[in-house]
C-alpha cells in the first residue's frame, strides 16, 4: 500500500468511528423516556438518579454496544467473504452458520428448556453454528473447492431451515410459536450486559480469524491460481473464514436472532472510499456495519408502531431491494463475466 | 554448478482417470528460455501447475535444489512466480496496487518498502505500464491487461517465471514485447519456462523448445531441432512448412494430414 492510501485509509476509519459513536451517543438517548443528554451523560459516569442509571447503563447501554458488535461482526463477516470469493454479492449467511444458529436457539425455545432471554439460548445458538461448519467439512470435505463449499452451505442452510421449521411445527402451545416466530425476526430490545459477555469472547474470536488474511483477500484479486502460486493456501484460508463467520456471526444470532443484509450492504458503502481493495475494506467495512445497525437500532424505537418494529425486518426492508438493484446492476458480469 | 531453478523426474499428474501429464523430466538450469508447446489438452497448464505446486502430482519436483513438499509456501513463492492463462482481475483495483501484489510473498507489513517501489516502478517502465498506474485494472483494454499481468510477475523479482500463454490476446507489437521481457529476465540469470500457441513466436523466442503431447514430452532441443516438418505432423496433425527467416526455422501449418477430427 502506498503511504497516501494508508493516510486516506486513516481518516476514512477514523471519520467512521467518529460516527459510529456519534450513533452510539444517539442511542443511548433514544426511547420510551426521554432522556436529555445531559442526564445521559452523567447516568453514564455514574451521576444522575437512580432510574436514568438504570435505563441508560443497563438497557440502552448494552443495547447499543450489541448494535455496534453485531454490525461490526456482520460488516467484517461480509467483507472477508466477498474477499474470498472475490464478489460483492456475497453475504454471511451463504455458508449456513446464521440458520443453523438460529435452529439451535429455536430448538431450546420449543423444546421448553429456556425463554428468549435465557442464557441456554445463546449457548445453543452458537453451538448450532459450530455444528454447521462441523457439518460443512463433513459434507464438502476438508479441502474443498469454493463451488462444493457454496452447495454444501445450501445444504446446511436447508437442513436447519427444515429444523426451524419443525420446531415450529412441534411447538407446545401457541404462544412458543409467536414467541419463536417474533425472536427469529431479530431485535436488540431487552438485551443485557450478560448477552453481551456471551456474545463477546466468540465474536472476538471470529474478528481475528476474519482478520488473519486480508493479505490473501488481496492476492484473489488475480484468481485462486494466481494467489496461491504467491504462497497462501486456500484450503486453510476458506477453512479459517468458515469458522471465523461461523463465530462471529453465530454468536449475533445467539443473542439477537436473525439479522439479514447488513453483511452485504455494509462492506458495498465503504469499497469505493479504499479503491476497491478487498484487504483495506476490512476494517471501515465492519465500522460501516456498526454504524448501520445501530442506525437501525435507533430507527426502530422512532417508527410510530404498534409495539417495536424488530431491527432485523427493518434491515430486511431496506436490504432486500438493495441487494436487487445490486444484482441488476452486475446482471451483465455476471452471466457473462469471469466464473 | 548451482542447482536447477527447476527439475522433476517421473512426473505424473492424474485428475481421476485421465492422466494429464505422464512421467515427465525436465530441468531448467539458471539462464534458460524454455518454451513448451502442444496440441490442446496436451499437459501443458498441468505440468505448470505441477511444477508451482497447484495440482497434486506424483514423482519428484524441485525449486532451486529443494524439493517442492518440503518448500515452505512463502519460500517458493520467492523462487517462483507464476502467471496463470488468462489474466483476471476479480476487483477494479489500480494498475500499481495490482503490480504490488507481486512483492507479497517478500512483505509481512501493508506498507511498501523502498526496494518493493523499486520493483513495482521497474516492473511497470519495463512493460510500458506506468502511464496507467492510477487506473483502474478493468477499464484497460485485453493487451493492456495482460501487461499488467506480466508486470505482477517482474515485480515478484523470482528467479523462476512460469507463464502460461504469456502473449495471448497481445498484438503483434507487444508479443514481441513481453517474450523480450522475459527472455532478458533469463539472461540477467534467472530462468523462464512459458507455454505458448504460436509456433513462430515460440521458435523466434525460445533457447530451447519443448513438444508436449499426451502427457509426455516428445521433443526437447533448440528450435531447429525440434521443429521438422515430420514432428508437426506426429504432434499437432498439421502439414507444415518449415522456413528460415534470418536464420531462425519458422513453422508455418498450412493443411491438416487428415480429415478434420470433429
């Protein structure tokens, strides 16, 4: 990298952070009390009454942190799987560790062992998410070719749809089925500083793998071929991001539910601002991300509703048809362009 | 005497059933332009990519005297760069960016050093790249690409060059430009091994020229040697024509031997 794209690469991060904790701020002020900032502010430092304290430390807080590590870990997710197929269309779900997530934390809803807010959720959430990667190599084989590893993904994703949907299907009254319907949805509402330390060590966990190679995101530019003749091998590097998705992504699910597009969309705002390089995309992806899903966040508890609109269908809404104006938009390169 | 940049014995790559590349030995000493030639399906990517370590290959393969198994990934991509047929370019990265990655196997920071600006500066002047430096890749035209391609490669500053079909989609000026490139990396004393189609160009270019056919090579010698008129037919089923244009043989096909094989 030249010294003046590191330079410009600085203060694109930088300006991100700015906002992410501009967005941060703003969450932490925003809901069914209003709070002025001033009282948000010394809520947080450990002033103001006892009552600002609780709804700012230990309900909006750890709301907004959930936010800004979900994104973060989605936008990251997005990026290193666009890099290691070398396209942006390319989202965290394609390899089936969001849906088997959310098949494990269904499973203990229906089966009665646990509530929505309940630890044993996220444990067999993130659970379910390393069982598909275990899943994926079983079925697509360790050293797998990218196309065989897409497949296998489908499978998996299928599987745990089929599973969700018989968790569903078996649910013991009504009511678990409103309740696994609504949390599948995804939302921040009602998180605790405990979601966000079980979420935490895996969600680390993933970050750095995703990290690891960003050298070797930038060397597919020239092709598989290409890349590994410059010394990276592949068949590891698919297997680190696998799991490292699997990770960060499963432990999102694990405490928030499903949480659609903001892996695809996130990593697209930022490309153009590093010239397109998958390695320097990385980190203003996953800042990109945060700050997306913590938009939303804040968009969800402003939209006049009956009840909270969830997060993940308001991501949904506004991801869905920005992934269609994607596909339109590379229609020609991608039914004529490179396989 | 040093070591061979390359050598492999029995060298055998198999893709289920079929075997690609049957029990071949080669050597290519430091100073070497070798070019291989062939019908289509002959072996000829396989035995490139055998020899870089892409496809699983049996028999024995050596980079500059260690054998390929034991050669640590970074290292032997220090000894050998190798341009794949095609020249993609999956993001819409700068020319300059794209030639720097050629300096990755040498660097472990982001930042580029002054000996890595150096080589992707040299690497640039000398395919006639650098006006295009900020450009995007994708908006160049296919020569221009395939420049920038072989500009990846010179910037790596391997000793070893294995390019596969370096001058396809290259007008008659820049074939001639990037076989001069790489035969002065051979004579400053490294070694190219290159697949090509042409076999004018791989006459005029090469030191030695290798004929690959089902898997084996079936010739290995200077291009006057190897190229006669009874080979051509064997090989390739082609009646050709050999000429002497300035002392060098040219093969011009002019029919087929027998009927077209449909």
């Amino acid at each position: 990298m030249t010294a003046s794209a590191r330079w410009r690469d600085r203060w694109l991060i930088g300006g991100l952070a700015v906002l992410v904790v501009a967005l941060v701020a703003a969450s932490l002020a925003v809901g069914p009390v209003a709070l002025p900032p001033p009282s948000v502010l010394a809520a947080l430092i450990g002033g103001a009454n006892a009552v600002a304290r609780i709804i700012v430390l230990e309900i909006r807080l750890p709301r907004a942190l959930l936010a800004v590590m979900i994104g973060g870990s989605l936008g990251l997710s997005g990026a290193a799987l666009q890099g290691l197929l070398r396209n942006p269309l390319a989202a965290p779900s394609l390899f089936g560790a969001p849906a088997a997530a959310a098949f494990g934390a269904v499973a203990v809803i229906s089966l009665g062992l646990a509530g929505t807010l309940s630890f044993v959720l996220p444990v067999a959430a993130i659970a379910g998410a390393l069982v598909s990667v275990a899943l994926l190599v079983l079925v697509a084989g360790p050293r797998a070719s990218l196309l065989v590893l897409i497949l296998a993904g489908l499978a998996v994703s299928s599987l745990a749809g089929a599973g969700t949907a018989l968790a569903l299907n078996l649910a013991p009254n009504p009511f678990a089925a409103l309740e696994i319907a609504f949390w599948l949805l995804g939302s921040l509402q009602d998180r605790s500083f405990h979601h966000v330390l079980i979420a935490l060590p895996f969600m680390a966990g993933g970050v750095v793998l995703l990290l690891w190679d960003r050298r070797a995101f930038r060397a597919l530019t020239l092709g598989e071929e290409a890349a590994a003749s410059l010394g990276f091998d592949l068949a590891v590097i698919r297997m680190r991001v696998v799991v490292g998705v699997a990770a960060a992504v499963g432990a999102g699910v694990a405490v928030a539910g499903s949480i659609g597009f903001v892996g695809l969309v996130a990593p697209h705002l930022v490309r153009p601002l590093v010239g397109y390089d998958p390695g320097r995309v990385m980190v203003p992806a996953a800042l990109s991300g945060a700050a997306l899903l913590t938009a939303a966040d804040i968009a969800v508890r402003l939209i006049p509703a009956q009840g909270e609109i969830k997060v993940g269908v308001v991501t949904a809404l506004i991801g869905a048809p920005f992934f269609i104006a994607m596909i339109m938009r590379r229609r020609y390169d991608l039914a004529g362009g490179e396989p | 005497m040093s070591e061979p940049l390359l050598f492999a014995t029995g060298l055998t790559v198999r893709y289920g059933p079929r075997t690609a590349v049957n029990d071949v030995a080669l050597s290519v000493e430091a100073g070497e332009f070798v070019v291989i030639v062939g019908p289509n399906g002959a072996g000829k990517t396989s035995l490139l990519k055998a020899a870089v370590g892409l496809v699983p290959a049996t028999g024995a393969i050596a980079i500059a005297g260690t054998p390929l198994p034991i050669l640590p990934l970074p290292e032997r991509a220090r000894r050998l760069a190798y341009l794949p047929q095609g020249h993609v370019f999956h993001w819409p990265l700068a020319v300059i960016d794209i030639v720097a990655l050629g300096r990755l196997p040498r660097g472990v920071g982001a930042d580029l050093s002054v000996a890595d600006m150096t080589a992707v500066a040299e690497a640039m002047a000398a395919t006639g790249i650098a006006q295009y430096a900020d450009r995007p890749v994708t908006t160049l035209s296919g020569g221009e690409r395939a420049r920038v391609a072989v500009a990846r490669v010179l910037a790596s500053e391997t000793p070893l060059i294995l390019a596969d079909e370096p001058t396809a989609s290259l007008d008659p000026h820049y074939q001639l430009v990037v076989i001069d490139i790489l035969k002065r990396h051979a004579a400053s004393g490294g070694a190219v091994v290159a697949v090509l189609h042409d076999l004018a160009l791989a006459a005029r270019a090469a030191d030695r020229l290798l004929i690959l056919d089902h898997g084996a090579i079936v010739a290995d010698g200077t291009p006057r040697l190897v190229l006669t008129a009874e080979r051509l037919a064997a090989t390739f089923g082609v009646n050709a024509e050999i000429v002497s244009v300035r002392g060098a043989p040219v093969a011009v096909p002019w029919s087929l031997t027998g009927p077209a094989v449909p």
